[in-house]
C-alpha cells in the first residue's frame, strides 16, 4: 500500500476527482471530529494537490473543521468539556481570557495544544466567532504554507532526490520554525514586558 506507485495513482485519482475540493473539506471536517493531527491533514493536501492548491484547500479545510468544533463547544459547553479534558480544557480557556484575535494567532502558531481542542475551548469559553474565525485564518496561513510546500517537495524528494529539493523543503520548514520563534517571543514580551 506504501509502493510509491500506487500512491502516485491514488493521489492523481483524488486530483481528478470533480469534487476535489468537496472531499478535502470532508477530509478535514471528519479529521477534526476524530481528532486528527491537522498537520497530518495539511501535509496530505500538499503531497497531493501541490504546494499552491494543497495550501486553498488545506485552509479552507481547516477553517471548516476549526467553525464546526466551536459549534460543538458552544453547545457542549465549558464545563462538560473541561470535565472530558481531564481539566486541560479549563488552563487553555485561561489562555482564551483576554478575547482577541492575536491570542487565537498565537494558539495557532504556537504547538500549545491540540487544534481541535483549541476550538472546543473556543466555542465553550464563548470566544466571539469573528475573532476566532480572523484569528484562526491569519494564524494557519504560515503554518498551512510552509507544510504544504514542505509535504509537496518531500513527494519529489522521494521520487527524484536533488539537492533543490532538499533546500525548498528545509527553507520552509526554517521559515515555520522562525515564524514560530518570533511568536513566542513577541507572546512573551505581551506577556512579561520586562522580560
């Protein structure tokens, strides 16, 4: 099932597929109930729609599954969702306290925790919809462009492996990791200004 031949086949079956758009919206929407690394997800759409597709779709994709899991939270609530979490719910909701946009952009960003649990949290805590919604979209632009340019030049690197490929793919992940640097920083500096 791993033979680069049959993936090869599958993936151009999904790009030909008239609704390609339609599935990977699926694709992220079921991923994100089952928990599914949204990286995972992000990669896959890159190895298999190209860097520049792979990215509208992956975003978009993510941007649905983020909207439908606050809905979930909004409706499950804070409490039956810190009780599930084991309590985490209740330290990210902490994270959440000063409602704004840079907040989601750097939940985003930032490894913290689990994408879909973030929107949970969201929806339960009653973070304001257009500010996760803004948040959300600006935060998973960096990380969704660089993944799937990465994931798309991984697919050539096992194919044909040379050394522009190499750079492409280490160049993106070097621009995530600083942009998630950066980040941090700036996150600590709001949050410790002496610091």
């Amino acid at each position: 099932m791993l033979d680069e031949q049959s993936l090869e086949r599958w993936a151009a079956a999904m790009r030909e597929l008239p609704l390609a758009p339609l599935a990977a919206l699926a694709v992220f929407f079921v991923g994100g109930l089952v928990m599914l690394p949204v990286v995972l997800l992000i990669g896959a759409m890159g190895m298999i729609f190209g860097p520049w597709l792979g990215a509208v779709y992956a975003l978009g994709g993510a941007l649905s599954s983020a909207l439908a899991a606050y809905g979930l939270g909004l409706v499950a609530g804070h409490y039956t969702l810190d009780r599930f979490s084991g309590g985490k719910a209740g330290r990210l909701s902490s994270e959440l306290a000063d409602h704004g946009v840079a907040t989601i952009v750097v939940l985003r960003l930032l490894p913290v925790a689990p994408f879909t649990l973030i929107n949970l949290v969201a929806g339960a805590s009653r973070f304001r919809l257009g500010c996760f919604a803004v948040g959300t979209l600006l935060g998973m632009i960096p990380v969704v462009l660089a993944i799937t340019v990465f994931a798309h030049r991984l697919g050539h690197i096992w194919r044909e492996p040379d050394l522009e490929h190499f750079a492409v793919a280490g160049g993106a992940l070097l621009a995530l990791g600083l942009a998630v640097w950066l980040c941090r920083r700036l996150h600590t500096r709001a949050r410790h200004p002496l610091a």
